[in-house]
C-alpha cells in the first residue's frame, strides 16, 4: 500500500492530497478491476513489515482445481487439529459433506488408537515431511486405511498449522491382499511334486508347477502354427496342382516330365484333407460358428476318405466308379499311370489313413490307445511316401508302382509326408505325458519299423521288377527259339527245294512243301512273339521280307522246275544272295535277342543282388536299431526300477523313521539324545511332560540342568561316555514345577554311519512308585520280621521239589540250632522228629497235599537230645504235575504250652479220679453207711416194742436219745451225700426255664405246701444256662426254708428274677422270722444253724448245698433282709447263651 | 391160676438180703402184718438164683410169688440179679420189689431200667419200715393179680 503520509494545513496542498487520494483511488480500483477480471495472479505489497506477496484466488484456481481433482485428501488442520480446509476427496472418503468437515477436528473422524498415531505424526513434522499409516473411521462406520503424509507451515503470523496428504490404502490393501494370494498360490504350486498348471480364460498358462511339462506358451495362433502351416500347404498344393489340370500347365500336374504327374483326385483330396487338418477354432469366435467349422472341417476330411475309400476298391475290385475323370480326364499313356486320371493305390490309402488318424486324434483325444493309433496311422502314411519318394532314387525305377499300378507322384509323396509327420506329431504332442518310453526309444522304434516298412515296400517293389525281368528272359529266350526256327525251316525249305532242283524228288517236293508252311508258320510265330515290343517288331520285319523273299524264290524255284522252265542261271545264286541277306537279318536278330536276354539276365541277377542287399541290409539295420531300442529300454527300465527301487527304499525308510519316531514318541519313559557337548539334541514327548519344558526349549540346553543333582548327571553321562554305557543309575529329573521324579536313567552311546561317537541316547524310568513300594516293603518287612522275633514264630519256605527249604534264624532256634545248619528240608526235618511222632508227620503231609493246609504237632528232638513240643502251619502254593512243589508256613516252639496242657490235662484227670473216689464214696456212703444206722435203729426200735411194757420213762427216754442221735446220724449222711453231688454228678449246663424248675421244686414240696397253706408267687422267670437237676434243688431248699422258717402265720413267698448285664438275679423274699444281719454270714457254712432242732429241724446243709450250686454255676448268694421283716435271698445265674 | 382178694391164701416171698440183721427186721415186720405168708432168705444173688432155678440145695424150692431185692449185695451186685431175673423167661413173670437203702437217683432208673416192679427206699424208722412192708405186702399180694404158676 501506500506509505502514510503526515497531513498538510493548506488548502493546496489539501486538493493536492484529494488528487493524489483520487490517483491511488483509481489506481486501486483498477487494481480491483484487474483482480476481478482475473488478469492478476498475485499481489506484491510494500508494507511495514516489508514486501509480502498475497497470491489470489484467481491463481489459487489452478491449485485449487488440482486439490479438488486430486485422488488423495488434502486437508488443513490448525494447531489444535481443527480442520481448516479439505478438499473433497477426503469428504468422500469419510463419506460426509465437505461443509461438515470444516471446523472439525480431524481426530473425531479416527479411532481412539489412530487418534495417538496421528498426534505422533503430527509431532514428528518437523523440517521434514512426516509420514504414517492411520485409520480414518467413515460415517458409515468403516475403517479406512490411510497414509498420511504431512507437514507444517505457519499462516500469516498465525499459529502452526498443518497440512495433511491423506492417500486411501483400501485399493492399494487389496492388491496387497491378492498379491499376497497369488504369492501364495505359486509358493504350493510351483513346488509341488505333481504336475499342475493354472490357466485363464484365453489359456494362457498363468502359473504351472516345476514338474509341469513344458507346454507352449502363448496364443491359439502359435500354438497352432505348424497345424496351420502343414494344413495350408496341402490345400495351397492341391489348389495349385488343379490349376494345373485346369489350365493344363504340364509344371503343375507333373513336375519334371519324367515324372508321374499328380491326379485330380488326389489334389482335391489334398485340399479337403488340408481343410480337415486346421486345428480348431478358437472359442471366441462363438459357440454355433465354431462347432459349424469343426463339423464342415471334419465333413471334407471324411469326403477325402471316401474318394480315397472308392480308388482303392476300384484298385481292388477292378470296378471303375467313375471318380476318376469327374474332374479332369488324363490321356491314356502318361508316364507311370496304370489306369489313367485314377490315383495311386497307396495315394488312396494314405487318404484313408491320414482321415482315420485325425478322426481319432481329434474325437477320441482323451484315450492313450486312440492317440496312439492316431500317431502310428500317421507314421505309416509318412513311411509309405518316403518309401516312395524313396523309390525315385533307386535302381529300380520301373515305370511302375505297386502291383504294377501308378506310381505316387513324387509332390504327393512329399505333401502325404508332411501330412502325416504332422498328424503323428500332433498325436505325440498329446499322448506325450502319457507315453511312458522316452523319446529316443520310440524314436528308435519308429525308425526301426518304417525301414521295416520301406524295406518290405521296396522288396515288394523289387520282385515286381524280378519278375518283369523274368518274363522279359523267357520272352527273349521264346524270340531266339523262335528266330532258329524260322531260321531252320526256311534253311530247310532250301535243302528240299536244292534237293528237288536236283533230283526233282516228289518226295523233296512234299518236303518243301511241308518247310515251307513250317516257314509261315515259324514267322507267325515270332510275329506273335515280338509284337509286344516295337524293337522285336521292328527286327521281326527286318527278318520277315527276307524270309518271305526267300520263300519266294524258293517256291518260283519250285514251280519252275516243276512246269519245266528251267531253272535261271542266276536263280540259285539270287536264291544263296536271299538267304544270305535272310541269315544275315537272322544274325542280326539273334545277336540283338542274345543282347536283350544277357541284358535281362543281367538284370535280374542285378535286381535278386539289390533285393537280398535290400532285405539284408534292412533287415540287419532294423534289428539293429530294435536292439538298441530294446537295450534303452531296458536301460530306461533298468533306470526306472532303481528309481522305482529308490523312491520304494526312501518311503520303506521314511515309514520305518516315521514307526521309528512314533514308537519313541509313544513310549512313556522320557528319552533324549545328548551330544558329547552335553547339550540335548532331541527329545520324546515323555521328557517334556517330564521336564515341563518345550520340546524347542529343551533341544539345544543342557541337559544335566533338568536334574535335580546336576553334577551326578554330569557324571552319569561322563560315565557312560566312557564306559560305553550306564544302566539303573539313580537320579532325580525337576520338573519346571518343582516336583521332583526318582529315576533310574540309563544311557548308551550311539554312534553315526563312521563309527564315530555322535553323542548319548538317554532313557529314564520312573521309579518313584517303584521307591514307595520299596520303602513300603522294607517297612513291611520290618514288621513282620519284629512280630516273628517276638512271637518266637519260624517261617519256612519248603521247595518240595528239591527237598530245600529256606527259613528263618528262629525256625532253626526251634530245632535247637543257634547257628543255621547248612541245608533244611523235609527229609531233614522228620530225621528231628521223635521216632513214635514220624508217621504222623509223614501222615500231615500227605493230607496236606490233598487239602492245601498242613497242620502238624509233632516232638523233636534236639541236638542236646532235650525233646521239644512244635507246631507247625502251612499252606501249599504251588503245584506241579499235581503235586505239591511249595510250601509256605511257621513253625512255633510249644513245649511249654503242651507241658502246661499235659499238666493241665493230669490235673482233670486227677480230678476227674477224685471225683470218682468221690462218687465212688457217696455211693458207699448211701448204701453201705446207712446199713448199720438201720440196724441200730431198727432194733433198737424193735427192743423198744417189744419191751414196751417192760421199760420205764427214763430207759424211754434213753432208747430216745440213742434212735435219735442214729437217725440223726443218718441224715447227715444223706445231706452230706448231697452236697458233695453237686458236683459229682453236675451235668453241663444248658437252656432251663427257671419256671418250670420251680413248678417241679414245688411239686416235691406239694405237701409241706398244703400242710403250711403256704402262697408262692412267682412272675415269669427266665430261661437261664444251668443244670436243671441242680435248679431244682437250689429252688426247693430256698422255698422249703422260706416256708420252715415261718412262724404263726401262712408262709407267702415270691419268686422274683431282675435282669443283669449277661446273668439273672434272682430273689426269692418269704414273710418269715428274717435272719439278724450279724449272722448273715455265718449260714452258708456247712451244717452251721442258727436255730435249734427243736425250734426248726434240718441239718443245716440247704443253703451250704445253695451256696454250692450257684457257684458252680458261676454266680453269687446272698442274704438280704425284706422291707416287711422276711428274708430275702438273691443268687445270680448267668442268662441263656444265644446261639 | 387167679387168686380172689379176699381169699387168704399163703404167698410165697423169697427175701434177697446179705444182712442178717435186716432181714431179721423184715420178718418181723411180715410177722406184724399178720399175712399168710411164707418168706424164704437167701443171703446173695447167686443163692437166690439157686432158690429160683430150683438148683443145688433147693431143688424143692418153690417159685415165690414176690420177691424182695435189695441191690446192694455181695458176690452177685442187686442189679445183676434183678437183670438176671427179668431176662430169664421163666422167672421174669415174678414181680420184684427192690427194697433198699439207697436213695440214689441212679440206683432206682437202673432198677426200673431193668424192668423192677418197684422200688422202695427202705427208711431208718423201724415203725415206718413196718409200715411200708405191711403195705406192699398188702398190695403185692392181695391187691395185685399175681401170675399164676
């Protein structure tokens, strides 16, 4: 702008100041204006602060239409990420309107981690431009990935700002992704092991693995190329050659005029087979036009066929179709043509051939054999040209084929060559992945079968010639006789006509005559003869006017002389002139005929020498060559077996490394192989679980590190590397989890192919269970060794087998020995064994062969002849053949225990015998004692009757006293009797219903019952174990005391019985007199009384018999004083054994 | 050969009694009873089978109707007798009585074993001795059908 300027007073100066106001007015409006009209890019203004350029929108067009058709975002952010401008791209990208974006900020539009990245790349501008890859979040909700690209400027003073390129990366991701794909891709197939290839639309080969074979690259047109080239020029031939015809250009048809021209058919026959071979139409051209083509192309390969077809059954069947001048007529007696305008006979077959070759490369593509008929069709179709081309060139030319038939001409030989080399090669190029013999075989093969071919053509050839040249010496031969003949018969015919001239013979005349027709008939002959040929013929009229004249003269001669003219002067010497010329013509002839036969033999020898050279040579060549195939072969073979072998040998090796692998894997005990550095080299899976350590960790560590003691696993495996080997060494493996394993580990070198050491191959075997089970036998075995030595128990192990026995110390300590004695068996044993005891023991052990226990108790006697009690237990373990082979038992010192039973045993028997003395005694006392008392008292009573009257009160009273003290007397031996029967004849005790003994007791006590009116009351008694006869009786004396010791009233008593832990107590409580305390104990004593015998009788043995029995039942007695002033007396017995 | 009861008719009764004494009581109280009865003493078992089988020195002897046994008896044991008695098919018809001193519970199931008719323990008391004799003499004899001879 303009510089200030300081205002003036003045009126002039103020108009001056206007007009300078008004100039800078203008000035600026033309400024505007300019700016307007666009003509300005930018302005360059002197201000303040020095000159600053302002560029203007109209410039900013230009830039501006590049931001906004730019295919990147472009944005502005301020210093706080505001956005200040974006350009429409990025609105698009974030799928929002421009106008939104504005005086936003840009990191609303990122996600929270993308917000960070960008900070970071924001920060990062410095001088330089910063880059990064972000995510832009979308409207719609999509991530975009973005490179961004930005850096900083400063705005007129105003705070940083900065200036973002953000380029979309969807498009670029994905061709990432698919780039990454095809990477993919072609990393599996170009490896693989099979033959693979990936083709587009158009068939181009986009990818093909290494083993694919090498197909041709490219498009339809190169592919086909050499189909194409070898199809045109059979139709360009075909065409030409009937242009040929048509135009009659003698080039065309046939080549060199030697040669034999090219038929019509047989060129139209090349054009149709030339349609028919193009290969097919590509698919582009569309479905409906290509399947016309191919069916119109295969329509003229089939008429080619037919026309071929038709020739050869004309050849065959002698049958004239009339195709052969449909299309151009030949002239009879062309070079080499047999019937003239009709096509060679193997030309005919070649059509056929080579249309049934591409029928079947072309519709029966797929299988091998149709493709190898294809190719072997079309390797015959190129033989047979080449055997005729072949013929050209050899000394056989004839002007004949086969058979005599046309020869091919020469351009068809050559075209059928290529056209069958091509169908061949097509059908190879096809069948090749399938054809499993290589190239050079078959190649070789080939060759050896078209010389075969060739060879047998031209012998075929060959004999046709032989045999032409045969006829032709015979025919030479024929023409010679012939000529002598005629010679003969006309030398004849002179003789006889000289002779007649002579002798004027009629006989010579008849001779004449007969020569003379001999003559005629000689030349009709040799007319015949050599008509065939036009040199014969040509000879023959050299011979004939000669011969004729001859003749003539002769008969002239004749008839002269016969007519009797005579005979000329010069007559027989013209006649000798005539036969002269005759015999020289004659010569002639024959020295050419003697020629032509040399030279017919000649050639026939030639032809035989060319065949056999022909068959041999071909024959050995083809051997040769099917040898050397035969050998490839074999080689090939050979080659192929042993790779067959290898590939078998490999996968057998790759199986057993695989069973091999999976065998270590499977097994349970960790393994490991352990080089001679010591680190680990490999591992099972076992040893991971065992370690806890990955498989990958592992290889390569130290291997002593996973033991718990690592200096004794460094030892182990030093020890084995030195020894060779080490087996059932302790160690400890420590799992990553602290646990520790008991192991033995066992290890042995192994070593490689060299012999040389390649490290150790380490086992471990968990034995921690095995430990446990050790420590839990020792344990075991501790116990039982302790209860043994206290028990003083032996144990013996018997092998009956071998009669050996192993036992312990104390089974030996038994027999008396301190020390083991050397060998123990059965034998041994019984040699201790008391002589009386020794059956029983044999005895015990033939039952325990048959029960499987043994128990035997035996004496022995000891080596200080002390005899000892034993005891000895058994069980049979096992058998053999029936037998028992082992024992197992314990065998125990009981001397002490049988002298204590011997004892215990006397002491019964003893008492058994007291008790019989006893008894013995009772028995003596109820009878024998009571015997005297009867007498005593009995007489004394009788004294007493009989002197009743007689005595007075006193000497009554006396006999009193004396029957008295007898009979008292005798009830003490009764009670006596009694109680020593308590346990003389004590019964075993069993189940007794105390009720019923009591009802039984009352009943013997019925009258003193009645007699008293005494009461008894008894509740229900139990059934206890006891001896019923003694129950009784215990019963009866305590009730018939209660009821005795009962004074001034009716006796009452009750029976009672109150259950105990395992016995009965019994009470039985009466009303009577009672018994004062003091004296309680006193009663149960034998005879002891309370009372006299005249307040209560008895003899005071009741409850002493009570007593007696209640203890022998194992109970108790007692006294008790009843509440109501009775007795109570109470005894226990012991309840009813349950069963 | 059936006899009415108040027949008096006089019953032989042999006595088997190795003392004296006793058997001297016995008759006595048979003389108290006032029967008709003849009693014959034999003084051993062997004697008595002698009496019954009529051999040696009683070959006259007649068969008793009763006979008295008391088993405790020198030479030949009460028990043998009385087996040799009830086993001897002539003799076993002859009821016995065994009369004895023993209260033995084994004695009198042997006796009865035997097949005894009775068994009687002889008491102290002389007055009850009386008794008892007179009673199985009157039951014995005039009471009881005795089996003919």
């Amino acid at each position: 702008m303009t510089q200030d300027s300081p205002g003036t007073a003045s009126g002039a100066d103020a108009s001056a100041e206007l007009a300078q106001v008004r100039l800078r007015l203008a000035e600026a409006e033309e400024l505007l204006n300019a700016i307007r009209n666009g003509e300005v890019d930018a302005l360059m203004v002197s201000g303040a602060r020095g000159e600053q350029v302002y560029t203007l929108s109209s410039a900013d067009r230009v830039y501006r239409l590049l931001v906004e058709t730019m295919r990147e975002g472009a944005v502005t952010l301020s210093a706080d990420g505001v956005i200040l401008f974006c350009n429409a791209y990025l609105a698009q990208m974030l799928g929002l309107a421009p106008e939104r974006l504005v005086g936003s900020a840009l990191r609303d539009y990122l996600p929270g981690d993308d917000q960070r990245a960008l900070e970071g790349i924001l920060a990062n501008c410095g001088t330089a431009i910063s880059r990064g890859e972000i995510n832009l979040m979308s409207s719609a909700g999509a991530l975009v990935p973005a490179y961004v690209s930005a850096f900083e400027f400063r705005v007129e003073e105003m705070n940083l700002a900065h200036c973002l390129v953000i380029a979309d990366l969807r498009e670029q991701n994905e061709l990432r992704q698919i780039l990454a794909a095809e990477r993919v891709a072609g990393s599996i197939v170009v490896p693989a092991a099979e033959a693979a290839a990936v083709a587009d639309e158009q068939g181009r080969r986009v990818r093909a693995s290494q083993a694919a074979p090498r197909c041709r690259d490219g498009g339809w047109l190169s592919k086909y190329q050499a189909q194409t080239c070898v199809a045109a020029l059979a139709v360009v031939t075909g065409a030409m050659v009937l242009a040929g015809w048509a135009l009659d250009i003698a080039a065309l048809k046939s080549v060199l005029p030697g040669w034999v021209s090219m038929k019509p058919n047989t060129a139209l026959g090349f054009i149709l087979t030339g349609i028919a071979l193009f290969p097919s139409a590509p698919a582009t051209l569309g479905p409906g036009l290509a399947s016309f083509m191919s069916g119109f192309t295969r329509l003229c390969g089939l008429l080619a066929a037919l026309i071929g077809a038709l020739t050869l059954g004309e050849y065959l069947f002698a049958w004239d179709a009339g195709i052969d001048p449909w299309l151009f007529a030949e002239p009879a007696g062309t070079v080499g043509t047999s019937t003239p305008g009709r096509m060679a006979p193997d030309t005919a077959l070649c059509f056929v051939l080579l249309a049934a070759a591409r029928e079947m490369a072309r519709s029966g593509g797929r299988t091998k054999n149709t493709l190898l008929a294809a190719a072997v069709l079309g390797l015959l179709v190129t033989i047979i040209a080449a055997a005729d081309i072949l013929t050209y060139f050899t000394p056989v030319l004839g002007a004949w084929g086969w058979w005599g038939e046309t020869i091919m001409a020469v351009p068809t030989a050559a075209v059928f060559a290529v056209l069958g080399a091509s169908v061949l090669w097509e059908a190879w190029q096809k069948n090749v992945s399938m054809w499993a013999l290589s190239r050079t075989v078959t190649a070789g093969f080939a060759l050896g079968l078209a010389l075969l071919v060739v060879a047998g053509l031209t012998a075929s050839r060959t004999q046709e010639q032989m045999r032409m040249a045969k006829d032709q010496e015979v025919h030479s031969e024929t023409l010679l006789r012939q000529i002598a003949r005629v010679e003969a018969a006309v030398a004849s015919t002179q003789n006889h006509t000289r002779g007649y001239l002579l002798t004027g013979d009629a006989a010579m005349l008849r001779s004449h005559a007969v020569a003379e027709a001999a003559s005629k008939q000689a030349l009709d002959a040799l007319r015949l003869t050599a008509a065939g040929s036009p040199t014969e013929l040509a000879q023959f009229s050299l011979i004939r006017p000669s011969a004729e004249e001859s003749l003539q003269w002769f008969r002239q001669m004749i008839d002269a002389r016969r007519s009797g003219v005579g005979i000329q002067p010069g007559g027989v010497r013209h006649g000798e002139d005539l036969m002269q010329a005759f015999r020289a013509a004659v010569d002639a002839a024959e020295r050419a005929g003697g020629e032509r036969l040399l030279q017919s033999k000649a050639d026939a020898q030639r032809l035989s020498q060319f065949v056999y050279a022909i068959i041999a040579g071909g024959m050995m060549t083809s051997l040769s060559i099917l040898i050397a195939a035969l050998l490839w072969l074999n080689q090939g073979e050979a080659a192929r077996n042993q790779a067959r072998a290898q590939l078998e040998l490999g996968q057998r090796a790759k199986a057993a490394a695989f069973y091999a692998r999976s065998l270590l894997e499977a097994s349970l005990d960790p393994l490991l192989t352990i080089n001679p550095a010591g680190k680990i080299t490999d591992v099972n899976e076992a040893a991971v679980r065992a370690t806890g350590v990955g498989r990958a960790e592992l290889i390569g560590s130290d291997f002593a590190s996973y033991f718990a003691d690592p200096a004794k696993a460094n030892a182990s495996y030093r020890q084995a590397l030195a020894e060779g080997s080490v087996t059932g060494y302790p160690l400890a493996i420590r799992h990553s989890s602290g646990k520790i394993t008991d192991v033995l580990y066992n290890a042995s070198v192994y070593r490689d192919s060299s012999g040389k050491v390649a490290g150790v191959f380490a086992a471990a075997r968990d034995v921690s269970e095995l430990r446990k089970a050790e420590e839990l036998l020792i344990a075991t075995e501790q116990r039982l060794d302790l209860a043994l030595r206290h028990s003083g128990m032996g144990v013996w192990d018997l092998d009956l087998i071998h009669d050996t026995a192993w036992r312990t110390l104390q089974h030996d300590r038994i027999f008396g020995y301190e020390s083991a004695p050397a060998t123990w068996g059965q034998e041994i044993a019984l040699r201790h064994v008391v002589p009386e005891d020794r059956e029983h023991f044999v005895r015990c052990f033939q039952e325990a062969s048959g029960t499987g226990l043994f128990f035997l108790e035996c004496r022995v006697i000891h080596p200080d002849q002390s005899i000892h009690w034993i005891q000895a237990q058994g069980q049979v373990l096992a058998y053999e053949e029936g037998r028992p082979a082992r024992m197992l038992g314990t065998v125990v010192d009981i001397t002490l225990q049988r002298a204590a039973q011997d004892a215990l045993e006397q002491s019964a028997r003893s008492l058994a015998r007291s008790n019989a003395d006893l008894e013995q005694f009772a028995y003596i006392a109820s009878h024998d004692l009571q015997e005297p008392l009867r007498m005593v008292v009995g007489f004394v009573q009788l004294l007493e009757k009989r002197l009743a009257g007689k005595l007075d009160a006193e000497t009554r009273e006396f006999i009193g006293y004396a029957v008295d003290g007898a009979m008292r007397m005798q009830g003490l031996i009764e009670d006596i009797l009694a109680y020593s029967r308590v346990t003389t004849q004590a019964q075993p005790f069993a189940s007794v219903d105390s009720g019923e003994a009591l009802q039984e007791a009352l009943q013997r006590l019925a009258i003193r019952i009645v007699e008293t009116g005494a009461e008894v009351h008894a509740q229900s008694l139990p059934v206890v174990m006891a001896d019923h006869a003694q129950l009784v009786q215990l019963l009866q004396n305590l009730i018939s005391n209660a009821i005795k010791f009962c004074k001034d009233r009716a006796p009452n008593v009750r029976v009672e019985a109150v259950h105990e832990a395992k016995r009965w107590r019994f009470s039985v409580t009466d009303n009577g007199i009672g018994i004062a305390p003091e004296y309680r104990g006193q009663l149960f004593v034998i005879f002891k009384r309370l009372h006299t015998r005249r307040e209560y009788p008895g003899s005071g043995i009741g409850l002493a018999i009570c007593k007696r029995i209640v203890e022998r039942h194992g109970g108790e007695i007692g006294i008790d004083s009843a509440p109501a002033g009775g007795t109570v007396i109470w005894f226990t017995l012991p309840e009813e054994k349950s069963p | 050969m059936s006899t009415l009861n108040n027949e008096f008719r006089t019953a032989v009764i042999l006595l088997v009694e190795d003392n004296p004494g006793d058997a001297r009581l016995t008759q006595e109280a048979m003389r108290d009873t006032k029967m008709a009865n003849l009693m014959h003493v034999v003084e051993d078992g062997v004697e008595a089978m002698q009496f019954l089988r009529r051999q040696g020195r009683y070959g006259e002897a007649p068969r008793p109707d009763l006979i008295l046994l008391d088993l405790n008896q020198p030479k030949m044991d009460g028990c043998a007798v009385l087996a040799e008695i009830k086993t001897d098919p002539e003799l076993k018809r002859i009821p016995v009585v065994v009369l004895t001193t023993s209260r033995a519970e084994e004695d009198v199931l042997t006796a009865y074993d035997l097949h005894a008719n009775a068994y009687v323990t002889k008491p102290v008391d002389l007055a009850q001795f009386m008794k008892i004799v007179a009673l199985i003499d009157e039951f014995w004899i005039n009471v009881v059908t005795l089996p003919g001879k």
